[in-house]
C-alpha cells in the first residue's frame, strides 16, 4: 500500500448509502476504505483496530448520533479527521459538528467531486464545510471566538482587508468598490491570500481564518 493512501471509515445507518458511498471511494486509487458502522457506538468500538485518516459520519444515527459521536471520538482519537454527512444545510447543524471537533460538514446530495475534495482536504490538515453554508456559518461561528492578529504573521494588512470583505460573500467587483482599489488589484490580494494560506478558493481561505480566529462580526 503507498504511503500517500488515505485511510477512510463510513459510519452511517443507512446500509444502502454506505455502500454506495463506499463503491464511490474505491474508485479513488489513493483511498482505501478500512471500516463501515451503523452508528457512532460501533465507530468508536472500530476506529482502534481499523485506524483511518478520515471518517465520514452521518449526524443522525441510533444508539449515537454524530454530534456526541465527534466528542467522544476527538477524545480518544484526535489524529482522526471526522467529516459529518448529513442531509441538513441549515447553519446550527454546521456549527454544532464543528464546535463538537469535526474537521468538515457536507450535505449527502452533494457532488462526487466535492466529497473527494473534501476528504483531501481534511486529510491533509484543513477544514472543509459544504459551500451553501459556509457565508452562513461564519457569522454564527465568530460569535464564539476571541479574536486574535496572528494573521499579521502570514498576511499585510491590506490582504486581511480583502479577506474580511471575502468573508462577507462580496465579489471581486463588490470588494474593489469597497476599498476604493482596482479590480486587478483585488485579484492579485485574492492570489496572493490563497498562496499564502495554501488554499485554493474563497470558502476554504475564510474557513482558514475562522480556525484562527482572526475575524469578527
């Protein structure tokens, strides 16, 4: 098995879901799927012996739904990346798995390409929540962070300009107007933001800086 495979576990009830979601993955030739659960009990019974990178956890279960699932296993298995699957894009629910330690949330109609994405991207160390909801989210999520200037390590002070206005769901269009700056010069901040953070888009960088506290409301 190659170094670079990620390890993936699928916690859900629904049988015929999980199969599917693990015939999807088995595509994927850097993953292997190493466990399968009907709840959070039974993925906490499992996570020892089957040792994932990545689990994907539905957030209504029996026995033990995702949310208090996501405690108990952050507890116990920190180095485990936890993506909550759930059928709900409402931002409570969001902000419930991630402030319970889930690195991701994603809605269960969503793409092929983004849940691929997303176990990427939590593997690799970075949070991913499902685009409908981040803008959302993020208001909500501020209310509960003490703000720090960590970001003037990494970032100018223009560059965090621009990503508060990012964080506001505004366009490069909507921003240049904003800070009386150029069009141009709103996408060189934009790529210089995405470098610097190691992402590749607007949600992930704003996600970036709520980890790190770094905007208010």
């Amino acid at each position: 098995m190659a170094q670079d495979t990620i390890r993936v576990a699928i916690a859900d009830d629904n049988v015929h879901f999980r199969e599917t979601l693990r015939d999807v993955l088995e595509y994927e030739k850097d993953f292997e799927v190493v466990g399968e659960w009907d709840h959070g009990g039974e993925a906490l019974e499992g996570l020892a012996t089957a040792k994932p990178d990545v689990l994907l956890m539905d957030i209504n279960m029996p026995m033990m739904g995702g949310v208090e699932a996501t405690k108990r296993l952050q507890q116990q298995f920190p180095d485990v990346k936890i993506v909550i699957l759930s059928i709900h894009d409402e931002a409570g629910y969001v902000l419930d798995t991630l402030k319970s330690g889930a690195s991701g949330y994603l809605v269960k109609d969503g793409s092929v390409s983004e849940l691929v994405r997303a176990i990427r991207e939590v593997a690799a160390g970075y949070a991913y929540v499902h685009s409908h909801v981040a803008h959302t989210v993020l208001a909500q999520f501020q209310e509960y962070q003490e703000v720090n200037n960590s970001w003037k390590d990494i970032l100018t002070a223009r560059e965090m300009d621009v990503l508060r206005e990012m964080a506001s769901g505004k366009s490069n269009e909507q921003i240049a107007a904003s800070l009386h700056i150029t069009l141009k010069t709103v996408k060189n901040h934009v790529s210089s933001i995405f470098s610097k953070l190691y992402v590749t888009d607007r949600t992930q960088a704003v996600l970036v800086a709520i980890k790190n506290h770094w905007l208010t409301v």
